[in-house]
C-alpha cells in the first residue's frame, strides 16, 4: 500500500495536470501565446491541425489560425482521465469548441490524447494531440452518415 505522502502527491499531481488543461484553454481563448508556450517542453509539439514542434513553430501556427479564418473559438475539455507513471502522465480528454471560422458560427468536437512531464515540480505537455470528430459550420446541421453507431465507434478507436 502507498504512504499517505505518495497518495497526497498522485493526488497534487492529478490536480496540477486538471489544471493544466484549464490554462491551455484560456490562453488558447484569449491569444496569450507566450503564456501558451510556457505550458510546453522546449522540445513540445501540437499534433492536430498542423503538426508544429518547439515552442517557435507552436507559437507561430497558433497565432496564425485568426488569418487562417478561424477568428474566435473556445475550448471546453472534459471527460479527463489521467494515467500516471511516476513523472510521465497520459492524459485522455473530449473536446467540444463552439467558434466562429470564415465567418460562420461553427462547432467542433474531438479528442485529445496528450504526454505531459513533471519538469522540476511543474507538469508540462509534451504532446498535444487532438484528433476531431467534427468540424462545420452550424446552418449544415448533422451529417446523419457522420454519427451512425459504426461511425462512431470507428472514430472513438481512431481517436
């Protein structure tokens, strides 16, 4: 059985990796990319859109989706589960992400499958990767092929 202080501290951690995610999506929200980089290894990457490695090329793509067209978003992440190995941890989320892209109030929906790292007391991500679900403007409405069981399920392994 675990001391009480490795189980406060699995405790502490799984909290500071809740937390983590939580600051990645408000300075995701508010464009605060030098706070956003400060949430990466040096050697962090983002697996999703692009698949940009160290916090120059991170920060890049990400204050370039504005131009890109998607000029408003924000991110809601749920549904956590955390697997911890000492100071390595895989964490395992939903997405969801109302925003606004070419001009068009839009939805997006997906996964993410992230490594982050204890470095010097501090959880950090390693790898962001999202995969989505889906991603269109709300007027197109449902894609009923898109979310049939078999769809679904192909996706939720996929993701």
């Amino acid at each position: 059985m675990s001391t009480l202080e490795e189980r406060i501290r699995r405790l502490e951690d799984l909290e500071a990796i809740r937390y983590l995610d939580a600051q990645y999506c408000r300075h995701l929200d508010d464009g605060n990319w030098d706070a956003l980089m400060d949430l990466f290894t040096d050697d962090g990457e983002f697996d999703g859109l692009s698949n940009p490695k160290g916090k120059r090329a991170m920060r890049e793509f990400f204050a370039g989706l504005a131009p890109g067209g998607l000029t408003a978003f924000w991110h809601f992440i749920t549904n956590l589960e955390i697997d911890l190995d000492g100071d390595r941890a895989t964490v395992r989320s939903f997405l969801w992400q109302p925003c606004v892209s070419d001009g068009a109030a839009s939805i997006a929906a997906g996964r993410y499958t992230d490594e982050a790292v204890k470095i010097d007391g501090r959880w950090l991500y390693r790898v962001k990767q999202v995969r989505f679900h889906y991603f269109g403007p709300l007027t197109e409405g449902w894609d009923e092929n898109q979310f049939a069981l078999d769809t679904a399920r192909r996706a939720a392994v996929n993701a």
